[in-house]
C-alpha cells in the first residue's frame, strides 16, 4: 500500500539560513490553525491544491544528487504536524541521507512527543507568539490551547535536540514587557531568537501599517533577556555569539 504524504506547496533546494551551521533543504506544507496577523505564509493556510503540488521525488532527488552536501531538510510551512502524512515524509527524507530539523508553532505537544520519543528529528524550531496567557490568542489571530503550546516547549527544553526558540516581535501585540514574560517562562532555554517583524504581505492588511522596532531596539531587548536564557540574539546576528 502506497503511502501518502503531506502536500508540498514550495521547496527550497537549498538554505543556508534556516538551520544554523547546516546546508539544507525546506520543504513548505500548507495549512495552519493559527491565523497570526503579522504571518507572511498566507497562501499556505489552505489545502486547495491552488498552489502548485511538489513532487516528493524532487525533495529526494535533490538529496540524492547533493549526498555529502546537504545535511537535511527543514520541514516548515505554515503548521507541519497538522498532517497525518508527516511521518511518512520524515521517514522518506531520512531513507535519502537527510537529518530533520521541524519548524513549528507548538500547539500539537502530542506529534512533538511523538517524534522526539522516536528520534525521528534532530532539531526544532518552535515559534512563541506572545506570553502564555491571554495575550496569546490576539497574537495567534485566535484562540488557542496556551496549556498545550507551553507543554510544547517543555518537551523541546527537556530533550536532547538542537533547538530554538523564536518570536517576531510585531510592535502591535509584543513590547519588552511582554518579552520578558516570554523569556521567563523558558527560562533555563539554551537559545532564544527575536525576528523583526517586517510589514507587507501580512495576512491582516491593517498590520502592514505598524512601525517595526528598530534593530538596534530589538538588540537592546535581546540583551535584557540574556539572563534568562543561554543564548538571546536578533536573527541576523549569529556571528556574535555561539551557545557553547
């Protein structure tokens, strides 16, 4: 019997950004079950099969063709553990050479579990919106289950990944208090990563109106965290700094 895999809605041969010290594959899935405002994967929220399907093969020919260069693939999107396929195409990548790194939003800790407990992926980025209270839902654009986003992150803390926490930092849901609710509550965390919110193309035309901080600003905000977690940076700014 055939397996079935996620869709593939977008595919980067190859990425020197997106899994730090890597050369990589992304690999982007559709849907989400958050609608955050400042989000610039819109047109991945649906499964319509309006955008073009990519062929698995093309993801593993590619790491076949590059075998010793390529490192792994980045499983991102919108929300990749909304698929029931996931495993399968984890599992398809992994025959081909390729280690796994997973891009997500957190709200699934049960798929989470599940991969770490079977070492089906080496690395995790996992993006938190806002502190995990009420503030949560505006910035995700709906309510949310902040119980299971925070179970999330404990997984990912208490196991033996690489891995990152993240959160872009839109002036019109995060200040620096807020940022420090968010570092607190990781605290211990072995590195967390502010993104600068950029407007344009945002799934809530209103947010493209906002002002981002400067950078300077965020570094500022970034340097205030440093006692909470191992490693705080603005994306962009890894030479800087290395978690030993």
């Amino acid at each position: 019997m055939a397996r079935e895999f996620p869709p593939i809605r977008g595919f980067i041969e190859n990425t020197l950004i997106d899994w730090e010290g890597k050369i990589a594959c992304e690999v982007f899935l559709p849907t989400c079950n958050l609608r955050c405002p400042f989000c610039h994967a819109g047109h991945l929220l649906t499964n319509d099969g309006e955008l073009e399907s990519i062929p698995v093969s093309a993801v593993t020919d590619c790491l076949d063709r590059h075998k010793g260069w390529i490192d792994g693939v980045v499983l991102s999107g919108d929300e990749p553990t909304l698929h029931p396929g996931l495993d399968a195409l984890i599992e398809e990548f992994r025959r081909h050479g390729a280690m796994i790194k997973l891009d997500t939003n957190g709200t699934r800790p049960e798929v989470l579990e599940d991969l770490i407990a079977r070492k089906r992926i080496e690395a995790v980025s996992m993006d938190i919106k806002a502190p995990f209270d009420g503030r949560y839902h505006a910035a995700a654009g709906r309510a949310c289950d902040v119980d299971a986003i925070r179970r999330s992150a404990e997984l990912i803390m208490a196991s033996d990944l690489e891995y990152e926490f993240r959160t872009t930092v839109c002036p019109a849901f995060l200040g620096p208090d807020d940022l420090h609710d968010i570092a607190q509550a990781i605290r211990g965390a072995r590195k967390y990563i502010l993104q600068q919110f950029r407007p344009g193309h945002c799934l809530d035309p209103a947010v493209d109106a906002v002002e981002p901080y400067p950078r300077d600003i965020l570094r500022e905000f970034a340097a205030g965290l440093k006692p909470y977690v191992g490693l705080c940076l603005v994306r962009g700014d890894w030479a800087e700094q290395r978690v030993e």
